[in-house]
C-alpha cells in the first residue's frame, strides 16, 4: 500500500534536535499515531524538563526511554510491540535505564502491558502526565509504575510545550481532550476519556507565544473540535466559532488551521467565521467514515448520507474556495458491495482533496466489538480499500489539476524533501506547493506562488510575486 493519496497514522518519530549538555538526565522518546500524541509527547518534554529530563535523538544514550503509543487499529499496536523488543535488546547492557509506554495503548493495556513486557517499567495513560516525576523517581528506587486514571478536568492549560523537531514555522495546540461521541468502531473514548474544553485564553497566550517566536501557522487539535464549548462564571461561553475568531484576532499573519471537525458538530456560525477571516485556512477535515446511510447509522455517527450531503453543500456555499478532506474506513461490519457504492458516491459528491483511508480494524471493547460479527472477510476489505483509494487519486489528481494556473499564498515551511534548491510550503487548502527558492526568501515568509504542474499528491509552482499583502479582517 504505497499509494501517495493513503497516510496511515504517523510512525515512530523520534526528536532529532541537539542533546542537551547540561547537567541531568536524558530521554528518549518515540510518538506514533494521531496529531494528538505528537502535541502530548511535547507536553511530557516539558514536564520532564521541569524533573531535569532532557531529550536526546540517540536510544543509546538515554537513561529513560519512551514510547507515545496509538490503539486505533491492530495495526498500530503491533508496531509498538516490535519496538519494545527492539529497546529491550539496545538496553540489555545499560542497567538502571527505565522504559515508560504512554499514551493509548497504557491506557487500554494498564497492568497487562507490566506484566507481559518485563521491559515495561512504566506505564502512564494520557491524562497522567503530571505524575511522571512521581513515577520516576518510585522506578528509580525499583518500584514499576502505573498511572491510568481518565480526568474530567485535565487539558494541561498551563503547560507549555518544548516543541520537538519544530520546523520553527507551524505548530500545534491541543484545545480540548477526550471524545464523547461513541461512534461504535472507535476505542479513543475509552483510552482518552470525557472530552473537556481548555481555558481559551490559555490557548491564545500559546499561540501569541508561538507568533512572538516567529511561528506562523497554528492548528488547534482536539478529536472533535466543534463542540469545543468553554464555560466559566460571569464570563459568555466561548464555542468553537468565538475561538478560531480570537486565535485569529492575534495577528494577520498567522494562519489557523483546526483538525478534526464532526459533520455533526461543524455550524454555520464557524464556516462563517472561516469565511471572514483570510487567515484562517479554507480546508475542513470532515471525515465521512461511509456514505450509506445504513452503516452510518451501525457506526452510531448519528447522521445520514443526505445530512451529510446537505453540509458539504453549505460549506461549498458559505466558503466557495474550501478544500474538503476525509476519513474513510472499508469493510464495516455487514457492509455490502452496495453500501462500499455509496461510499464512493459520497467521495464524488464531496470531491475531496484527501481522504486518509482504513481498512475496518476491530478493537476490543467497542460497541462494535461487542454487537456486531467483523464480517467482511481480508481479502474483500483489501479490494473495496483499493477502490477507494484508487477513486481518491483520481479526485486528488482532479482537485489540484483545477490549480493549474492560479496564484496561491504560500507559507514557505523550509526545504523541500527532494531538492534544497526548491522550497515547499502550502497553500490556504492544506496543498503541498514546491517552488524554486528565490533570494530574500525564507520558512516562515510568505510568498505568491503560480502553479505550473500538479500531481495527485503535490502542486509545483514559480513565485509569482516578492511581496504579499495579508488581508485583515472584513
Ligand atoms: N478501524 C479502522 N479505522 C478506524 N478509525 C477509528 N477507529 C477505527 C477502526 N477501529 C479511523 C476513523 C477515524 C480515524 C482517526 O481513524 O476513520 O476518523
Ligand atoms: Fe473516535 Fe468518533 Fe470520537 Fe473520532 S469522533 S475520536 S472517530 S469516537
């Protein structure tokens, strides 16, 4: 499955930046999965930073080794188990270095994932990070450590991140935590727990931050960012719409994006925020899941395929330039050919950009799990995958085609991967633009770029201008 147009969850990133030489110890760690975790492994940085911890990019040389873990699908687990066999062979020889699984996987395996990897001194589920000093120094004196207990309150409001492997121009915030939608193939409720607002003004001083250090793109995460609703005595509540319009206040010159939006959850209200504001992104992640009304309704994602068509409708209407992207899982339990057509309907219908594409991965304890068979044999989940990715490409191909010969404001985001001599940034609808660098330039400038040629997967372009004129709000 190499295709461009599928990006499975992002595996084992490591901190690469420098070791720090200062006195104290070093850790290690690696982050698999969602935005989320990668955001969380930065807030971890910064506790252990507060415990003297500092990260190093070498598994050799640390005292204290992690892993950011990811339960989403079978897939992602396995991935970590090999690690953990893999740390536990470079770390035979250092005696006194510890092993910590945080994340998802800590949070559904608990006092299993002790108990069955030896190696495992630590185990420390996504709302107790606060206590990994405690925990450490408990491991220090040879006692193994857990911590799962799910909050109603923690969103590490007052905690700033040590950005790992930051390119210095883009950044993320995690503006809530936890889900409580319960759609019925989905385990994140259960390892990540009651979803939770953060104090928005905790999250405007993180991005005024990041804009004062020279960030310019900030993307506001949470697993459903449209019900963020903040409430405090004496003070109007803030919902999803107030926040992007208060981040987005912070300056003209820092862009805003936001990842992941419900269909169920997204208001007129934030599309006609998105729609005022030039610095914020026209491109909505609003994964589907499938398109026949019928496995909807088994997915609990509590709309229908009309329902669904009507928003795509209203966000074309409102935000007429909006790129629109979306999650697609194949082979639902009791899914039909018929309802895989639907689903290919749908991804006509909506003409995404992108769409991140799964095969149906049972997870134990989910509704699903416990009510439907997983029915739909390998092979045949293998083949309606395909076909969805195959009619992606073609809309990918057919989306950035349209691109062809228009002008673009480009965040330069630094080199691109294939050559130093071309920079790569993206436009305003989440594209990946490659241009040829021109002096005066550099990451976290701005620049007018025409497009020249497009892939399925990329636009290339010519600056088109030196100068950019950043629009203020209407
Ligand atoms: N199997 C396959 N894909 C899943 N996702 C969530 N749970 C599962 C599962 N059990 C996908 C959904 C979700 C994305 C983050 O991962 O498409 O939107
Ligand atoms: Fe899982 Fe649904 Fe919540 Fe997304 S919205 S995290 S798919 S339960």
């Amino acid at each position: 499955m190499t295709d461009k147009a599928i990006v499975e969850e992002r595996q084992g990133e490591v901190f690469t930046g420098d070791k720090k030489t200062s006195s104290g110890k070093l850790f290690y760690i690696e982050s698999y999965g969602c935005q989320m975790n990668f955001s969380d492994s930065e807030i971890v940085a910064s506790i252990l930073g507060e415990a003297n911890y500092h990260p190093t990019p070498n598994l050799d040389d640390a005292d204290l080794v992690l892993i950011n873990t990811c339960s989403i699908r079978e897939k992602a687990e396995e991935t970590v188990r090999k690690r953990l066999r893999v740390f536990e062979k470079s770390l035979a020889d250092k005696p006194g270095s510890l092993v910590g699984v945080l994340g998802c996987m800590a949070e559904r395996l608990k006092n299993k994932l002790l108990e069955e990897e030896k190696l495992v001194d630590l185990v420390v589920g996504p709302d107790a990070y606060r206590d990994l000093p405690t925990l450490l120094a408990d491991a220090d004196e040879g006692n193994r450590g857990v911590n799962v207990f799910l909050s109603r309150e923690e969103t590490y409001a007052d905690i700033s991140p040590v950005r790992l492997n930051s390119s210095g121009v883009t950044a993320f915030i995690s503006i809530m935590r936890g889900c409580d939608n319960m759609c019925s193939f989905c385990v994140v409720p259960y390892t990540r727990g009651r979803e939770r607002s953060r104090d928005p003004f905790s999250i405007v001083a993180e991005a005024s931050d990041l804009f004062e250090r020279g960030y310019r793109e900030v993307t506001l995460l949470g697993q459903n960012v449209d019900s963020y609703s903040w409430t405090r005595e004496g003070i109007p509540q803030v919902s999803f719409a107030n926040l992007l319009a208060m981040v987005a206040d912070i300056h003209p010159l820092l862009r805003i994006r936001f990842s992941t939006s419900h269909p169920k959850d997204i208001t007129d209200q934030v599309l006609h925020t998105i729609a005022r504001y030039p610095n914020i992104c026209k491109y909505i992640h609003l994964p589907v899941q499938s398109g026949s009304s019928r496995v909807l309704k088994l997915m609990n994602r509590t709309y229908d395929q009309a329902w669904y068509k009507n928003k795509i409708d209203r966000i074309y209407e409102l935000v007429p330039d909006c790129a629109i992207s979306s999650d697609i899982i194949a082979g639902f339990c009791s899914e039909t050919e018929a309802d895989h057509e639907e689903t290919l309907n749908i991804m006509r219908y909506a003409r995404y950009s992108m769409s991140y594409m799964f095969m149906y991965s049972e997870r134990p304890g989910t509704p699903a799990a416990k009510k439907y068979a997983d029915d739909v044999p390998l092979e045949e989940k293998k083949r309606r995958l395909q076909g969805v990715i195959a009619l992606q490409n073609e809309l990918s191909r057919q989306h950035n085609r349209k691109d062809v010969g228009q002008s673009f404001e480009i965040l330069i985001e630094g080199d691109s991967k294939r050559s130093k001599e071309y920079f790569k940034g993206r436009n305003s609808q989440n594209k990946m633009v490659v241009f040829r660098k021109i002096p005066g330039f550099k990451p976290g400038d701005y620049t007018k770029v025409t497009i020249k040629d497009a892939t399925s997967a990329t636009l290339i372009g010519v600056v088109a201008d030196k100068t950019v004129e950043v629009a203020m709000p209407q």
